[in-house]
C-alpha cells in the first residue's frame, strides 16, 4: 500500500473571466490503512480535493504524490491505469448506471480487464462482500437508497483498491441508513486495511474517523 502526499495544492477555476480560488496551499500526508474525514461547510474545498487526489482533475499548483508517483507528470493512459489499480470512488449521488444491474454496475470498473468469466465472479464477491448476493439482478430503481449505495460501495471495491475515497457518502441517507453505510466502511478498513478518506459535514460521521482535516475556504485549518 502507498501513502498519499498533498504538498501545498491550490486549485483554480474560471468563472468568465474571473479566477476562483478552490484550494489555497493545502498540505496532508494520508498513510496506509487509515480511516479519515476531510470536514468542512459546503464550499469549503472538500469534493475538490477529493477528485485531485483520486486523479480526475489536475491541481493548478502544488504537487500530489501517491507512493513516489508524482501523479501531474502521468499521462492519460497512466492516469486511467493508476485509478484502476489502486484507488476506488464511492459519491453521494451513488452514479449508478440506471439500465444496468447491481451485478452489472460492480463489474463495470474491471470491463476493461476483458476476463468475463473473472469479473462476474470478483464482482459476485463484492455484493456479497456489502450484503447485497441476493439483489443482484435488481436495478437500480428496484433497490432503496442504502440498498444503492452499497452497491456503489461494492463497486469501489471490486478493483482491489488500496484508497477509497468516499465524497459525502451519508448525504443522501437518513441517519440509521447513513450508520450503516459508515460502519460497513469501517468493517472494510479494518479487515482488509484499505485506506479511507471520506468528505462530510456531519459530526455524527466525523466521530468514527481516526483523524479529520478540516478545511475552510480553500484552506486547512485547525
């Protein structure tokens, strides 16, 4: 398993001609086997940091290393192969594909690795693995909001990955379904010693964390 470095990153956006400032020097080391929330109020940076550590975005500046690999000096193709080894995404809007299963939207990520037989069987496994064996052949309108986020968790983990990162994965559910979701994160944690960093602005959330990064406007704060 790698650590993950966050060495001074900011991050810009246009807004016309405007520059919107979305990080603002933010530095965090992230070690093997952690379980760690990144809290803060809406706006305050935390989807954005996400999505640069998972490598679907570029910082404007600073640098993010995952294990030694400097991940602004990879290529596409590098990237693309990076996220599918090593790192595994759960969002709060679940973005579950709705015509596809919950077999099928688990096994989507490993599509590329062209081994059918493998992939249905690794992905059997997953759903199991979040207590969903017997819903897969359910789609996604046939599953309650938990029900679809553990499908999205399952998902997230079919890959094997070593970091998961989890953008607002209560959000959407009420507090017992939330509970649930949280404590299935931390049973995985532990168990298989993945490496979790979950956004939220939830207190309920951020007390089962090891550690929380809290951010405001752009920055870490205390």
């Amino acid at each position: 398993m790698s650590s993950v470095k966050v060495q001074d990153v900011s991050k810009d956006y246009a807004l016309g001609r405007t520059r919107v400032p979305a990080l603002r020097g933010v530095s965090l080391r992230v070690e093997p086997g952690e379980f760690i929330a990144v809290a803060g109020p809406s706006g305050s940076g935390k989807s954005t940091l996400l999505n640069l550590i998972g490598c679907l975005d570029h910082p404007t500046s600073g640098r993010i290393l995952i294990g030694e690999e400097d991940v602004a000096t990879l290529r596409d193709n590098a990237l693309s192969d990076l996220r599918s080894r090593k790192i595994g995404f759960i969002f709060q809007t679940f973005n579950l594909i709705p015509v596809l299963s919950a077999l099928e939207n688990v096994e989507f990520p490993l599509l590329f690795r062209r081994n059918g037989k493998e992939n249905r069987t690794r992905a059997h496994r997953a759903l199991e693995q979040v207590g969903l064996g017997e819903f897969a052949r359910h789609r996604p309108d046939e599953l309650s909001g938990g029900q679809r986020q553990r499908v999205a968790v399952a998902r997230a983990l079919v890959t094997s990955p070593t970091l998961v990162l989890a953008d607002e994965p209560t959000a959407n559910l009420d507090s017992t379904t939330g509970q649930a979701i949280i404590d299935l994160m931390l049973h995985i944690n532990r168990q298989a010693s993945t490496t979790f960093v979950f956004s939220t602005h939830d207190p309920n959330v951020m007390r089962h964390a090891q550690r929380i990064v809290r951010l405001a406007d752009g920055r870490v704060v205390e």
